[in-house]
C-alpha cells in the first residue's frame, strides 16, 4: 500500500453513484410497493452497502483501512432506471472515494440478486464517482505571482565546516514541491544577531523566511531567543500542530521549541534542526500554511 504516515488527516467525504435499470414497469411497482418476494429491495440493498463500505479494504488490496464515520444511501427512481447515491465520510489521512464506489456497487448487485427472479433482463451501468472533498484538491492557495522562500540553516558545527547540511535542503526541496522558489539559501552559527539580521533583512523581499536549527533546549539553541523579539503576530496554531504532528511520531517532539508568526506580510518559521524534525514540520503544516497569505491581504478563510 502507499505510504501514508506522513499525511494529516482532515475531514473527507465522497458521493458515488450506480445505475440500476430494469426492463419491466413491473418491477420499479414491486419495488415501490414492497411487492418482492425476497423482500424490501431497496432497505435489504442500503444494508448490504453499508455492510461492504466498511470492509473495502478486504476486497480492494491497496485500499487502506480506515475509520467510516458516517454514510447514507439515496435513490432516484425515473422511469425504469433506479439511480444509487452512495455518500461516505471520514476524518482520515486519505480518501474514501472508493469506498464510496464500493458501497454503490454492493448496493446495486444485491438490487440485481433480488429482482432477477421477477426480471431477466437486468442492467448495472455507470458506477462512478459524483463529488470528493477534503484531500489536497479542496486545499489549493493560488497566487498571482510566485512565492519566495529565505532559509537558513543555524549550526555552528555545519558553518565551521565540520558537518554537512541536510535539514536546510529537505527544506527547500518540500518548498520547491509546493511551488514556492528558495531565493536564498544559507549557513549561519548559532548567535542572536545573525539571526535577527538575516531575518530583517530577508522579511523585506520574502513571503517565507524559515530556520532550522536551534530550537532545542541546549545553551546554544537560540533561534526562538532571536525571533521572538522580532515577530508582530505570533501563530500558536501553527507551533501546535508542528509539534501534535511530530508527537505522534516521535516521543521526543515534545521538546522542541518551534516558533512561528509574522513580520508584515511575511510568515517566519523555526523549526527543528534534525532532517526528520525539518521534513516532518514541513509536512505538518505545508501546503496549508500558505493560505495565510491571502488572510494576510484580507481575504477570508474560504479562499482556495
């Protein structure tokens, strides 16, 4: 199965749909009016949907398990075609559009199973998926021009030369996969007035100015020493989820002393200086951080 441990999971839903058609007046009536010798077709055919949706996993082998947390099934009745809406929700790391179409296509076999005594000239057709919410789609921040990212790296190993950034480039590459172009790239020691340069330096020409490094608890980590001074609006929010998302991870995430806020129209972040602290935090809040960029012009929290 793909690997999903490094999603978040936020509300999802997905409505599907089938098309069952008979042949004969007679049937839609029998279904209307209960007259089914196997019973109530379209109760016993909600039943078996709601039974399958929650087992999808067992037939289909990449689907993942996951939590269905609510469903409801619709019919349209036109003619002689019964139309199914199968609607599935979650709040998970990934969707449920097949669990949707999985749920439609149990209901409309057993629809099948029931009538094809009555009707021998049965039709499935049109299993597909109607709407889906709740994934990366439904999360989108366009923007006119392209966003620019500074980041610094805070080690004094790593400046003096004795060891080799990663963290800074996990960094840009996650930037580089949603979009935003690093305009400056560079290694710095572990002192206030570095960083509280490089930060009112870069703010002025930069929607993201980021550092990793130096949030620990060590007498050098100082990066949330140097920013916080510097930051007009703090964002607990996001330092919150940084580190729920890095806890459930990793016990140790707890420790770390992220920082984030804004300077004018800028976002500054600290985060961990380790790789897997640096790509989890990127992870946690990317892409969605990038809406508070149209919050930060005036827009309101619908703006995709």
């Amino acid at each position: 199965m793909v690997d999903i441990t490094h999603k978040i999971s936020t509300l999802r839903s997905a409505t599907a749909m089938a098309t069952v058609k008979v042949s004969l007046p007679e049937t839609i009536e029998a279904i209307e009016k209960n007259l089914v010798p196997k019973g109530n077709v379209l109760e016993m055919a909600k039943t078996a949907g709601l039974f399958a949706v929650k087992n999808t996993h067992l037939s289909i082998p990449d689907c993942h398990p996951l939590p269905i947390e609510y469903t409801a099934v619709a019919y349209e009745i036109k003619d002689l075609t019964i139309d199914i809406f199968f609607t599935v929700k979650t709040v998970y790391k990934t969707g449920v559009e097949v669990e949707a179409m999985h749920g439609a296509s149990i209901v409309a076999l057993t629809m099948y199973d029931m009538l094809k005594p009555i009707d021998k000239n049965i039709e499935i057709s049109t299993i597909k998926l109607v709407e889906k919410k709740g994934g990366k789609s439904s999360y989108k921040n366009r923007f006119r021009d392209v966003l620019t990212a500074a980041v610094f790296v805070c080690s004094d190993s790593i400046f003096a030369g004795d060891k080799e950034d990663h963290s800074g480039k996990v960094i840009v590459e996650k930037l580089e996969s949603y979009g935003v172009e690093t305009s400056h790239y560079e290694i710095i020691p572990d002192e206030v007035d570095f960083i509280q340069d490089r930060t009112k330096k870069y703010v002025a020409d930069n929607q993201l100015v980021i550092f990793t490094g130096g949030t620990g608890l060590s007498p050098r980590d100082v990066t949330p020493e140097a920013l916080e001074p510097l930051l007009e609006n703090r964002i607990p929010g996001i330092e919150e989820a940084i580190r729920n998302y890095g806890q459930d991870r990793m016990p140790y995430a707890m420790l770390s002393r992220s920082v984030a806020g804004t300077i004018g129209d800028s976002l500054v972040l600290a985060l961990p200086g380790s790789v897997n602290g640096a790509k989890e935090s990127m992870d946690a809040v990317f892409p969605h951080v990038l809406h508070v960029f149209h919050i930060l012009k005036g827009s309101n929290h619908d703006t995709k």
